[in-house]
C-alpha cells in the first residue's frame, strides 16, 4: 500500500515555486519547497537562490520568496516528487516523460535526467510506444535509448505508426533517422533470415 502524494505544503519551507497550471494560463500552483533539497537536485536552484531576490509586493500574504517557473504545474510536481525522498510519481504518461526530460535539462538537474532515461526506456513505453520513445530519446539526445526504441519498431511498418504527435516532437532529421535506421535493422534482419 502507498502512501498517498506529498503535498508541498510543509510549513517548515523556505520558499515557494510558482507554477501554472497549464502553459500561459493565468491560473497559478504554489508549491511551498525547501532550497536545500532544489540546491542539491539543481545546478540552476542553486544559483538562483544563491541571488537574493526582488522585493515582495506588500499584498502578498506571504513572507517566501516566490520563484516562478513556466512549466504547468504537473510537470513541476511530478520533478518534485522526483527529487524529494518521497514515494516516487506513477508516471505512465509518455508526453510527460518527454516534459520532465525538458525541465531537467533546463534545470541540470542531472540525477532526476538519470531517472527519467530509465523510466523512458521502461517495457511499458517500449512496447506501447516505440516511435514516442525514440522521438523523446532524440529530443534529449539520448543516443543509447533511441537506438533500443529502434529495435523494438522491427515489427511493423513504422510509416503507418507515426502519427502526429510522433511528429510534433521530431525534427525532419529525427524522422531521417527513424526511417534510415528502421530500414538498416531490417535489412540485417532479413539477411539473417536468409542464412
């Protein structure tokens, strides 16, 4: 049995990161976070905190510092849940996969990237999305990963998978590569077969 999610509520924080809920909404999360934990995750968290902040407005309701980021709010969470010692995040969700890898990047938050390969390259993304994973894998440049998710697109016609998620991640040399390196497996594959 889990323990349901962390919060990011604790009273004992020390500032609060600021999320929308969805991109460019006007509508905002509060996470109330500690800097130790952001520092050590974070080359970019720790920086910026080692900067002291502007001034509050003197309606905020709040004595933190507020630190807003861009990413909606699901995706700050789940980096969250990633980064503190808590029960880490059910993350079946590909496209997500895919954000988080963004915002470890933006962030160097180089340990949550480490968790984040692994998961990308897990059997139920593999078997449920082997075109996703490699569009993903690209966009991170996560060589060794792309060249699995490859292998694993050997029984089918990837032309007819792609579909237009696929291709809203991948540049024109992601797809080259995709069809190129498809073509290549199956040529083996086939002079194998012909032995």
């Amino acid at each position: 049995m889990s323990n349901p999610p962390y919060t990011f509520d604790a009273p004992d924080a020390d500032v609060i990161l600021r999320a929308p809920i969805r991109p460019g909404s006007d509508e905002f999360k509060d996470f109330h976070v500690h800097k130790l934990i952001l520092s050590l995750a974070s080359i970019v968290f720790r920086d910026t905190f080692s900067i002291p902040q502007p001034p509050r407005h003197t309606l905020e309701d709040t004595t933190l510092d507020v630190v807003k980021v861009d990413e909606a709010a699901k995706v700050l969470e789940t980096f969250l849940q990633l980064v503190y010692p808590v029960d880490p995040p059910l993350v079946d969700d590909l496209w997500l996969v895919d954000d988080l890898l963004q915002f470890a990047d933006k962030y160097i938050a180089n340990s949550v990237r480490m968790k984040l390969k692994t998961l990308l390259v897990s059997p139920s993304f593999l078997k449920a999305d082997p075109i996703g994973v490699f569009a993903v894998a690209c966009r991170s440049n996560l060589d060794e990963e792309a060249k699995l998710a490859i292998s694993r697109t050997l029984s089918f016609d990837i032309v007819n998978r792609i579909s237009e998620e696929h291709l809203n991640v991948m540049t024109t040399r992601t797809y080259h590569r995709l069809l190129k390196e498809h073509k290549s497996l199956q040529a083996q594959l086939d002079s194998y077969r012909n032995f």
